[in-house]
C-alpha cells in the first residue's frame, strides 16, 4: 500500500499498486505518477523524483515510458 494525499479536498489515504500509475518521461517534468482520489474522485497528478519511481516499480504499479518526437 502507499500513502497519498488529495490536493484538491486534502484527503489522506493508502492506495494499492494497482491504483496508481507511473510515467516516466525523458525528463523530470514528464515523470510523474496519478491516480484517482478516492474521497472527491479528482484526477490527481504529482512529479515523481528518482527515489519515487524506484519505489513504485519496486512496489508493482504500473509503468509506461513516453516519448517525444
């Protein structure tokens, strides 16, 4: 399970793997992880550092790799 925040009703809540989504951009302002917020159902999107995508492939979310061009 992993913990996460809602920014936009400010809910706090664990969500299994398979609710989230991982994408890794070729950079760090297209790697980023979402889901859907359990209280409000808002689409939530955050950036994901290297310590973040290591911890989500690790824990068995799902990954897509984008590319550009």
């Amino acid at each position: 399970m992993f913990k996460a925040s809602c920014p936009d009703c400010g809910g706090r809540f664990e969500l299994p793997p398979d609710a989230l989504r991982l994408a890794i951009g070729r950079s760090s302002r297209t790697t980023f992880y979402s889901f859907t917020c359990p209280d409000c159902g808002g689409h939530v999107r955050k950036p994901a550092g290297e310590r973040i995508v290591e911890l989500l492939t690790d824990g068995g979310v799902a990954t897509m790799r984008l590319h550009t061009g």
